[in-house]
C-alpha cells in the first residue's frame, strides 16, 4: 500500500479555491438546471457521466442515487469533481453560456454528490465472480485505478505496479493543492480499493524488478498506464545551480514534504501551460512575493487555460510574453536569468536582452516519454513518445492494452480515466473470447 504522508506537507497551507456547497445551496443550483435532452455537458464530458441525471436526483435530494449516477460512468468521480478544468468541459458546454446567465456549477454538484458518498460510506459495487484471469496493470494512477476497478467487477484479479512509494499518481502528487490535497486523493486510491482483489505492488519498477516477459508469462493481459517521466530542460548554462528545479519534481515535493522556503523571494517559472500556472499559483500561494512566468509565446497561442491564467494574475503573478531563457546565472546557487525577447516566429530579437533575478527556477516545458520500453514488443507501436492504440486502447499486440498519458500525451485526470475503463471493457471482452487481443 501507499506510503504515509509526512503531517506537515506544504500543501497544507492552502485553502480550497472553490468552496463546497451546502445542501440547500445545492439543491437551489440543481433546480436550475433545465434537464436537456442530448445535454451538450454529457457530449463535453471524457466520460459521459449522465450530468442531467445526477443533477434531478440532487435536486430531488437523493443525493446517494446521485453518487451512484456518478461513480456508474466515472469511479475517480470524487476528484474529477474537484480538479477537472469544468470551464472548458462540461460547464463551458452548457446551454446558460448562450443567453447570458451562468452555466450550471457542474463540477460543484458533482462535488456536493460524491463528497457525501465518501463521508456516509456509500459502496456501490461488488467485485464479480472470480473468472480465474489475472491482468498486470503498470502505474498506479487514474488510468490503472479505473482499469483494475472496472476489471474486478467483471471478475478478474488485478495486480498493479508502481515504482513510486505513493500510489494514486498525479492526483496524489501533481494536482494542485487549493484543488486537491494529496490525503484527499488517497482517501480515494483507499476507497476504489475497497472493493477487493486489486494487489498493489509498490516500489517496483517495470524492466527491472519485473520483466515483460515475466509478465507476459503470468498475466492473461496487460494494461500500461504509465505516466509521463521526468521534466525537461532547455540545455542552457547554469541548469545543475541550486534552486533550479523541474516544476513537476518541485510540485511533488511540495505536495508530499515540508520545503524551506524562508530565503526564496523570487520565482521564475519558465513555460506556459498548464504546469507552468500550477507552479507560479502555488510558489505566490505560498508567500513568494516575486513570481514572474517566461512564454516563448503570444497569449493567444498559450496552451495553459485562460481561466487559470486570469487566476493567476488576479493572485500577483507577473508574465513575460515572447520571451525565453539563455542562460542561468549564480555561484552555487541560482541568482539571476539572462532572457530574451522573441519575434511571432520565436527567434530571438537583436539587442532585447534582459535580466531577472530569481531565488528559484522551475522548468515547466513538458516531460520526457516512458515509452520505449516497449517499443521493444513486437506489435506496440510508439510514434511521438505515445502508445498507439485503436479506440479500444488496445495496443496491437495480444494482451496489452494502454490508456492515460503514456497514450494520450498528458491530458486530464477524466481523460485518464475514461482510457482506463474503456480499456478494462476491451481485455473483459478479450478475455471472453481467448484472450488474443
């Protein structure tokens, strides 16, 4: 099982950004909604959880059929509710955007339904009939965690690997923490678990301590679910100073320990999606007084979403836009950043060179493959860094299958889990049938 969180994390310093609701507040929302027949929030959502169903039964007040509604499309459901960027989703598609009043809180609903579920207890589903199949699921995050919930209520036994000591991947070590905290996110590892039969190996890292042959000689399937690796740099001078950090590794040490932060007062965030926003939210949350985020691009083209941005403006941080690093300066410990600005075609501008001083440096421009492992497999195909699979998530090659970032490139934590489930179906069926694939 996971190994336990430190009491004092520096994520705990901060508060919910969305708060919760409360009942009558919920059952006010809920009655707004219009019920749509073909809702565009379900066509919005990775995975189609019935939204107008779950809100009527939420504005009913049987919230613990509401829960059910929920957790029947989407067990990870409970933090779904909480880190799913729902403006673009599910809220951003409702019908109230196009006549000037607000969208449904969605996501708060979601959140009213599940967090009673979680509070009162609620089981939902049994583990099936043991069918003698065993499936190897590798990764421990949502993608593994839907895949081995839907396979155990069909039947089979489950047996997942992770390298890390800490299992729920990057709900448990990624999310923001004015979203979700990483005890949160155990609690829910923790409750998809409850249902039995899912054996969870931690410590242990695929190739190495296990091969694939071994799995494939133990296993009837095999589900990947890997996550993304380690971040990526920009091979400029002065990246190995101290106090330069990959925002990724940054965030999960501050998710999962105590930092000291006393002498830092100035942070550079290099990049401009989404982590890029996590971490200069989270280094100003955290009493940074200087935060300044370095684009390469034009805000237009930034691929983090604009609500975060506005969030993270509104909150003091400051953005260079069409601009980039050169170099890291500083004696053992990093001091300034030489940058420089860039034309639309991103190529640098004679004499436009400046400096910002900088306490820490967090590298946020994306994160190296864990792919090619596999491309050792006959069958499995690797194009981009990616798993290819077919809409089933089926690999090619018999028996495997794949689903969540090492598929789809790092999407959201729904993605993962919608690839895990579907997934899950496609080897129940494989199974039925032989097991070829």
């Amino acid at each position: 099982m996971s190994a336990p969180l430190p009491r004092h994390r520096s994520e705990t310093a901060f508060e919910d950004f969305k708060l919760p609701l409360l009942r009558g507040d919920a059952i006010a929302e809920a009655t707004r909604c219009l019920f749509c027949h073909d809702a565009p929030c379900v066509q919005a959502c990775p995975t189609e959880i019935d939204i107008p169903q779950f809100i009527r039964k939420i504005a009913s007040d049987n919230v613990r059929s509401s829960a059910k509604t929920i957790f029947e499309a989407n067990i990870l459901g409970m933090s779904c509710a909480r880190v799913c960027p729902v403006e673009v989703l599910c809220v951003g598609a409702c019908v109230y955007n196009q006549s000037d009043q607000p969208p449904i809180a969605i996501g708060k609903l979601q959140r009213y339904a599940t967090d009673r579920a979680y509070e009162e207890g609620w089981k939902f589903f049994d583990a099936g009939e043991s069918t003698g199949k065993s499936v190897a699921l590798l990764g421990a995050g949502p993608a593994s965690l839907a895949a081995a919930h839907e396979l155990r209520r069909f039947g089979h036994a489950c047996t997942i690997f992770e390298k890390r000591g800490t299992i729920g991947g990057l709900n448990t070590t990624g999310v923001a923490p004015y979203k979700m905290k990483s005890d949160r996110a155990l609690s829910e590892v923790e409750w998809i678990l409850s249902i039995g039969g899912i054996d969870v190996k931690t410590g242990v890292t695929v190739g190495e301590q296990v091969s694939l042959a071994e799995l494939e000689r133990e296993y009837d399937a095999i589900f990947i679910g890997i996550g993304l690796g380690a971040d990526s740099a920009l091979g400029i001078q002065g990246e190995d100073l101290d106090g330069v950090h990959g925002a990724v590794e940054w965030i999960e040490s501050m998710k999962l320990k105590a930092l000291d932060l006393t002498q830092i007062n100035r942070a550079v965030i290099i990049g401009g999606g989404n982590t890029a926003l996590d971490a200069a939210r989270e280094t100003i949350g955290l009493g940074i007084r200087s935060v300044t985020m370095l684009y390469r691009g034009q805000r237009e083209v930034m691929s983090g979403y604009a609500h975060e941005l506005h969030a993270a403006v509104a909150e003091g941080v400051s953005v260079e836009w069409q601009a980039t690093a050169t170099a890291l300066h500083g004696d053992d410990r990093i001091s300034q950043v030489a940058c420089v600005r860039l034309d639309e075609h991103k190529r640098p501008i004679s004499e436009s060179e400046f400096v910002i001083a900088a306490d820490l440096v967090l590298m946020a421009i994306g994160q190296s493959k864990l792919t090619s492992l596999f491309a050792t497999l006959p069958g499995i195909e690797i194009a981009g860094g990616r798993i290819r699979v077919d809409a089933a998530g089926w690999t090619g090659r018999p028996r495997w299958f794949a689903g969540g970032d090492c598929t789809n490139g790092g999407k959201e934590v729904v993605n993962a889990a919608a690839e895990g489930k579907r997934a899950a179906q496609a080897i129940h069926a494989s199974l039925q049938e032989g097991g070829h694939g």
